[in-house]
C-alpha cells in the first residue's frame, strides 16, 4: 500500500511540476495545479498522507488549496501546508510560502 501511495505522489509531483523553478520569474498568480485526476480523491488522499508526515504531500495539498483544485481554495490553508512542507525540507514549499505571504490579493 505504501508503494501504492508513492507511487501516486510522485506522479503528481510531475504533473504539478513548474518547468521554471526560477523565483524571480513568478508571480502571486504562478501557483498551479495541473493534469488530469480526480481532484476531490487526491485531496483526500494527500491530506491522509500529509498527517503521517509526508512531506511531499503537504507541499502538493498546499498546491491544490492554492488554487482551490478538488478542494475549496484557502489561502491560509495552503500557507500553513507551504510552511510544514519547508520546515520538512521541501525547498518549493519555502518559495511557496514566501510568494503567498508577500503577496496581496
């Protein structure tokens, strides 16, 4: 099972990957959660997954929360998930975090 859940996430991971990692370059707007899956299951799975300490998975539910994908969008939500995924040592979650917390809507 745990293979299964891996699996998944590094799929995603792929499919929501930004081909410009580039900080500089991004914008308040530049967030976004791309492919084709059944959002409301991801979302679902990826919070179960984020609450046994999977890093990964925080980072890419902030994501959908970011741009309200499969869940209702909630910028505080996808703060606090950039923010666990930074202190767990995803280096997109610190950007994430630090483009949605000097950002205004």
């Amino acid at each position: 099972m745990k293979k299964i859940i891996i699996l998944m996430l590094v799929s995603l991971t792929f499919l929501t990957a930004n081909n410009d990692n580039n900080e500089s370059n991004r914008s308040c707007g530049s967030i976004e959660v791309k492919g084709c899956f059944d959002s409301n299951f991801m979302s679902k799975l990826l919070t179960t997954v984020c609450e046994k300490g999977k890093m990964e998975a925080c980072y890419n539910l902030g994501l959908m929360y970011a741009q309200g994908e499969g869940i209702t969008k909630n910028k505080a939500k996808a703060i606090e998930l950039f923010q666990k995924a930074c202190d767990g040592g995803i280096e997109e979650g610190c950007e994430n975090y630090k483009i949605l917390t000097t950002c205004e809507e």
